[in-house]
C-alpha cells in the first residue's frame, strides 16, 4: 500500500499494535468491575494535567502522568468510601477534573488554546518515536502483569467479596490497577484525545464480550477488533483526509454495529 511507505504511518501503525494490547486488557476488566466510565473520566482529567503544565510551563505529559495517578487514587479511595454506590466516586471525579481543567486554562495567560486542542482531539499520524517506545514498554508492562495476575483479576472482577474472603489483596490490586489504567490513558490521551481514548478502551472490548465464550477469548478477541478498527482508521483518514482519532472511533462503532447485527440474525436463524 502507498501509504505504508510513509515514516509517520509506520510509527502510527506500531502505536496502534500496541494500544490493542493494552486496551483489550484495561476494558475488559473496566467492564466487568462496573467502571467503564472511569477511563472516560481519567481521560478527562488527563486535561487538568496538561492544563497544569501548561500554567507551570512544564511537560505536559508528566504533569498528566501526576494528575491522573492522584484520580485514579482518589477514584479507588471513594469508591471505598460508598461501596453500594460505586459510581458516585466517578461521577465526583469527573466533574471535579473538568472544573480544574477549566480554572487552570484559564488562568494561563500563554497561548495554549492549540495546544489544549491537540491534547482534546489528538492524532496518532503525529507519534513521535519516543510516544512509541513508552507505548511499547507499557504494553510489555501490562502484559506480563495481566499473564502474572490474571487469575486474582479474574476473581477480583467477577466478585470482590469472594476475593476478599479468598485472602486476596483486594485494595492492593484494585489501587494498582487504577494506577495502570491512569497511566495508559495519560499516555494515549495525545494520540487518539481525550473525547475518543474512552472509545478505544471500551467499545471493542464490549463488541468482543458480545461473541465471546470465555474471559480469554474476549481479550484475544477485542485486540483483533483493535488491530482492525485501528488500522482501519489510519487508512481512512489517510485516503479521506479526515481526523485519525476520530475516524478510529467511527471504526470501532461501525463493528460493533455489524457484529450486533451478525449476533441477532444468527440467533433469529437459531
């Protein structure tokens, strides 16, 4: 293909091979633990951190890094705080980083309007060479740490309560996963943009619970919906000339939809 012949594009498609082995992972366990609406609200805290960096004139993507780790602490210490309301530690957060995103774009008096819309809509065809080895080190990080903790996970996301009397360290794994999944997004938010990283996360491995049998085949299954929806999404806004982020997420919804439809069809003809 033309276009493979392109620097940007290769970078671009070493990116997208390895966000699809980190969000199968982070979305799958998102979904079963009732949160997938947390890398949403990560996503838009991840604002409140460039915005910081942005009024410190420092890198915004360590001031994110900081930011978010501190959400995703305060998320898991709230989520505690109202254990049959899970969703109010959300909720809270949610709101609280996009106020605080707000008050700090405004007090800086820089020109960072473009910079704030880069970081909001993102462009995977712009990764840098370094953006790829950090995805690249995070996706063999969470990997391994899946391969090591998958059964305890599997435990910890059907029923905390079974895994608390079972001797695990519940609070210890839930914090660390939160962590993990803060630092994924802060890391993918300047490439697909903090309205679409929530999408890239959830919707394939939601498409892939739909036609799976097992937890295993959903992760193997949502990273081919990724690679897919990814690669596919490069391609169009390369040839149509419209937003990377945001055509990859047009993707991921156009599969869900077929794949919604094969799962009707097939059980009508059942």
């Amino acid at each position: 293909m033309e276009m493979l012949q392109y620097d940007f594009i290769q970078r671009a498609l070493i990116a997208g091979l390895a966000m699809s082995c980190i969000t199968p992972i982070l979305g799958l366990l998102l979904i079963l633990r009732r949160q997938s609406l947390m890398a949403d609200t990560l996503s838009h805290i991840s604002l409140a951190g460039v915005a910081l960096g942005l009024v410190l004139q420092v890198n915004p993507t360590f001031a994110t890094l900081f930011v978010v780790i501190l959400a995703s602490l305060l998320i898991e210490y709230l989520r505690t705080l109202y254990s049959n309301f899970s969703e109010v530690s959300i909720a809270i957060m949610m709101s609280a980083g996009m106020a605080i995103a707000l008050v700090l774009a405004s007090m800086n008096t820089n020109s960072s309007t473009v910079k704030i819309d880069q970081y909001l809509f993102g462009s995977i065809i712009l990764i840098a060479q370094d953006e790829v080895n950090l995805l690249i080190a995070l996706a063999l990080i969470v990997v391994v740490l899946y391969l090591v903790f998958r059964r305890p996970l599997y435990v910890l996301s059907y029923d905390e309560a079974t895994a608390i009397t079972s001797g695990l360290p519940v609070r210890l794994i839930s914090i660390v996963f939160s962590v993990i999944t803060g630092v994924a997004i802060s890391i993918m938010m300047p490439i697909v943009g903090a309205l679409l990283v929530s999408a890239l996360i959830v919707i394939p491995s939601v498409t892939a619970i739909k036609v799976s049998r097992s937890f295993n085949q959903a992760i193997l299954l949502a990273f081919v919906i990724n690679v897919i929806g990814i690669f596919s999404g490069i391609a169009s806004s390369y040839y149509l000339d419209t937003p990377p982020g945001a055509s990859i997420a047009l993707c991921f919804v156009l599969i869900f939809g077929l794949v919604t439809l094969w799962e009707r069809v097939s059980r009508r003809g059942s």
